[in-house]
C-alpha cells in the first residue's frame, strides 16, 4: 500500500521524489486510521479558511482529477500536461496553448488542483510578476485554499504553501502550514528541513535544530541550514559543511 508521496525541493526547483509504503498489516491498518482522522480534522481547518476566500467552486469541465490517484494521473494528467504544462510552462518560460503562462498554470490547477508542481510554478509566478490579472486569476492563497479544499489530507500543497509564505518573507503564518504537513506526514524530509529553515528566521533556533536533525537523519542531502545553525551556536552535529557539500 502506498500512503504518500513527498518531494524534495531545492529554490525553484523539485530535486527528488520519494514515496512511503506500508506493507505490514498493522502499519496499513494505523496509516488507514490516521488518513481517517486527517479527513475530518483537516477538512475543518480548511472550511475556516475558506470562510476567508473566495476562490471559487472547484467543479470543472474537466476534472477535478487528484493527482495523488495513479488512475488519474494515468488516464487524466497527460493530455493537461502535454498541452499546459510542458516543460516551459514549469519553468515559467512561455505558455503554449493559452495566451499566458498563468492561463496554463490555472488550467493545470482547475483539472488537478493538488497538482504540486503547478502549484509552486503557480506561486513562482505570482511572485515574479505580481501585476498579473488579479481580476482574472485567483491568487496564489486561493489556488492553495482550493487544493487543500480539494484533498485536505494530502501534505504537499500544504507543504508547498508554507513554501510560498517563506518566499514572501511570512514566516509565522509559513510554520503553521509547515505544521500542518508535518501533521500527516511527520518523516516528511522537506516539510522538516523547510519548516526548520522557517523556524530559523523567526529566531527560534532550538526548534529549527530540532526539525533539521529530523531531516537530516532521514538524508536530506544539501547543508545549507546545517550551515546557518552551526553560525548561531545551535550545531546540528560536530561536522561543519561547505556550500558545495565537502567537510571542513
């Protein structure tokens, strides 16, 4: 049985997907009971939010499809991504069949809307050009509030909306959906390192140390807030790493 899939992100860039799976009875039986739980208590938080936005029903013409279904990625995704989301769309390059890169990256979104690489292209793009057409687009929020509205027990869009909120320098409210990622995924490799990376620029070491030692253990591979913590006396080990990875 396989329960999630998480992806480790570098900048603007996904570097390495992974997947858990449970194959002992017991486990499937715990990982069934916790997505039960996740469902209900989730789906609370986000109706709060919502209550807060208005981003729109999520019925569409063509979907909505779940990305975290290997049906329909199999059966539904490749026709969305071969005609709006190519590699340029992704890269923020061009669009291709619409006449903007938002146009694509929204009907990505429309069809899949917990779709995690068009979600942080989506967020990427706001950010670069954040004069885009509001009146015709909904914001990056609205984009997430309706994934997690969609699938609120998936943890990447949680995840990756943390990623935005530290991109946009928010870093309180970045740890709250860093927290809740880690909520459903607590061996998260990037929902620790990222969450700890935020924990850190709100100056609370101790807690960055703590989540960094947790994705480290679990073999996150690049030492940048190694690095950060060792500089503020809160070493996540004795070893101290360079930029480019090699020990000192």
């Amino acid at each position: 049985m396989q329960c999630r899939v998480c992806f480790i992100f570098e900048g603007n860039m996904i570097i390495k997907s992974t997947s858990l799976k449970f194959n002992k009875q017991n486990n499937i039986v715990y990982c069934s009971r916790v997505i039960l739980f996740t469902v209900i208590f989730f789906s609370n938080f986000v109706n709060a939010e919502a209550l807060l936005l208005d981003c729109g029903e999520l019925a569409n013409a063509y979907g909505p499809y779940d990305y975290t279904n290997p049906v329909d990625r199999a059966e539904k995704l490749p026709i969305v991504e071969k005609f709006h989301f190519t590699d340029d769309i992704r890269n923020l390059v061009d669009g291709t069949t619409s006449a903007s890169i938002i146009a694509d990256l929204d009907y990505t979104l429309r069809a899949f809307p917990n779709h995690p690489y068009a979600l942080w292209a989506m967020a990427r793009y706001q950010i670069e050009y954040p004069n885009y057409d509001i009146g015709k687009f909904h914001t990056a929020a609205c984009y997430f509030e309706r994934a997690n509205r969609f699938r609120p027990d998936d943890p990447a869009p949680w995840m990756i909306y943390g990623m935005y909120l530290a991109k946009t320098k928010q870093y309180q409210e970045a740890v709250k959906k860093y927290d809740l990622a880690l909520d459903l995924q607590p061996n998260s490799i990037e929902a620790n390192y990222n969450a700890g990376l935020a924990y850190y620029y709100l100056g609370q070491y101790r807690k960055s140390r703590e989540l960094a030692q947790v994705a480290y253990k679990l073999g996150y591979p690049l030492p940048g807030l190694k690095n950060l913590l060792s500089k503020v006396g809160y070493p996540v080990e004795d070893t101290v790493y360079t930029d480019s990875g090699t020990k000192k």
